[in-house]
C-alpha cells in the first residue's frame, strides 16, 4: 500500500485504527498526515476530537491517554503523532498498539527511519493496522514521478519538460511538487506544459540548463557549449560549478556503461537508468567519444571537481574552470 491508497481509503470512508508512516521520504508521509490532519474530520468536529502531538514534546502516557478517549458527537476521532522518531519512549506504545481503539484513528509520522522489522511492535503494527515504510527516490525515477503528479493534478507535461524541473531540483519531491503546484494555479485547465512553462513559471531557462549542456557537449556542438557556459559564466547561481559537474559525470558514467551492455534498447535504457526516449541521445553521443574519450572525460571531471573545492587549484574562478573543463573534454 503506498500513500496514495491510504488516501483513496479515507476518501471511500475505509478506517483503521493505526496507520505507522516511515522511512526516508518525507514527502509521502507528509501527504498522508497533512489529510488526516485536515481532512478527516469536519471543522466543527475537529475541536473536540482532533490531537496532535509531537514526539520530542510529550510521552508514552499522554499519547496513550489521547488514543483511548472516545469521540465527542462523532463517529471517530483522530489522533496525530508527529516527529515520532523523536520520542524517547516510543516502544511504550506497544500495548496501545497490540488493542486499538476502533473509534481512533491513530496516525503515527516516524520520519527518517525505520523500527526495527524483527521486533514485535513492528509486528503488531502489520497486524493490527497499516504500515508505510517510504524510501528516496533514485534520480533516474523522478521524471516519472513528476509526470505522474502533474496527472493526477489533472494536466500533461512533456516529456523534456519532466527531465528539465527533475534536473533541476534534484531528490526533492516536496520542492518539485510545489513547483508543479505554482504551475497548476497559472495554466489553464487542459494545458499541457512544456519547457516554456517551465521557463516561465519555474525560472529554469530552457536553453541554459545542465539538460541542454550535457546533450551539446554529447554532440561535441562547442559554439552550443561555449554559449551555455558563458551564460552559465554570467549567472552563477543559475547553475554553480558544483551542481554541473556531478551532473556531467553522472552523465559520462551512464555513457560509459553502454560500452559493457548486450541486448536491445530495452535492456540499454534499464542497464542506465534512463527513459528510453532519451536512449538515442546517449547512444548518439557514445559513438562520438568512444570509451577512451569517455574514460578521459570521466577522469577530467573527477580532477576539476576537486579543483572546483580548492584542491591543486591556484584560485581560479569557476566560471573560467568550467571553460577549461568542457574545452579540454571536447579538444583532447
């Protein structure tokens, strides 16, 4: 079960008594507390039975006490524990847990790890009521993910418009989803977004971005490259050395494993990682370079980047390291 049916569960009126959030995306189990929280209960109900506490702030004792009390004219209540991880007594819990009040729902926000899988509170919690265990999304599954929140949202986005707001934001679903967000409050119902709107809405410029470098230097274009590291050169903060050059061996890397890969595209674009509409680019590019000249690349990137934090480097500037890096990449 993922955050989603938890909701759509709510939504038909289904309950259980527990619901334990976990793990390492905060995102998933922010959307399920922010509902429970907001929704769950009508306005006039939530004043006599709707408790949140937060896990550094209280005990065993008090949650437990705030559980076990019976809704006030209304069919349930609902008990929030925020910032469980954080709560020193937490395994306290555990005789709550094992006989549950079926008129709470008790919903338990354990941000940043797990309990322990083996343990029998961890146990009791599948048993008695629903556990979300939540992991980080690896890079290459963000675009998808992006796309898959715009239509629940109720709109498109191309394909290229995906890549580009995921590039840019990196493993921060919270920040994309805001972002995607703004974009639902400007478009019109129906519209499609593409790169303009991102452009326009999210301030990523479709022409200069990591997108659109490292797909110039796969093309060995170097007036397209030199154009975007001026700009780059001109706008540091639009996209810091620092960010460029992880995203630019990450890039090379993926290129380099196509060199070891039998089997068709299918295959090629699992093995890296990659939609397979952007095989083509990496393929494309591969041929170019070669695996000595993607090794080469590789191990340039890995130099400048120590030199971009200082080390063997007499205090260049970035913009002027990042001219040399692409130079020497593209002109052996």
């Amino acid at each position: 079960m993922d955050y989603q049916d938890i909701i759509k569960d709510w939504k038909n009126n289904k309950f259980r008594s527990l619901y334990w959030l976990e793990g390492e995306e905060d995102f998933f189990i922010d959307q399920v507390v922010n509902y429970a929280e907001h929704n769950l209960l009508s306005e006039a109900d939530k004043g006599f039975n709707l408790t949140v506490l937060y896990g550094k702030e209280t005990d065993w004792v008090t949650v437990i006490t705030a559980c076990r009390r019976y809704p006030m004219f209304a069919e349930r209540q609902v008990v929030i524990l925020k910032e469980a991880q954080a709560m020193r007594d937490l395994l306290k819990l555990e005789p709550y847990i094992d006989k549950p009040l079926d008129s709470t729902v008790f919903v338990v926000a354990h941000k940043q790890g797990k309990i322990d899988g083996r343990s029998k509170m961890a146990k009791l919690i599948k048993d008695r009521g629903v556990m979300l265990s939540t992991k980080k999304l690896y890079d290459n599954q963000l675009p998808s993910w992006a796309e898959t929140y715009v239509r629940t949202q109720g709109l498109a986005i191309s394909e290229k418009a995906c890549i580009l707001l995921a590039d840019h934001i990196g493993n921060d679903l919270s920040r994309i989803a805001n972002e995607i967000d703004k974009l639902l409050v400007n478009l019109p119902e129906g519209k499609k977004i593409d790169e303009s709107d991102i452009e326009k809405y999210v301030g990523i410029s479709k022409e200069y971005n990591v997108f659109e470098l490292q797909n110039a230097i796969g093309q060995m274009d170097m007036v397209k490259v030199m154009r975007i590291v001026k700009y780059f050169t001109a706008n540091p903060k639009a996209a810091p050395i620092q960010m460029l050059i992880p995203a630019l061996y990450n890039y090379f890397s993926k290129m380099n494993l196509l060199f070891g890969i039998k089997g068709g595209e299918k295959e090629m674009a699992a093995a890296l990682g990659v939609h397979p509409f952007f095989l083509k680019d990496y393929t494309a590019a591969a041929r170019k370079f070669g695996p000595e000249g993607t090794e080469r690349a590789i191990l340039l990137l890995h130099r400048y980047n120590l030199r971009s934090i200082g080390i063997g480097d007499s205090g260049n500037e970035d913009g002027e390291l990042l001219k040399e890096l692409v130079f020497r990449i593209l002109r052996p």
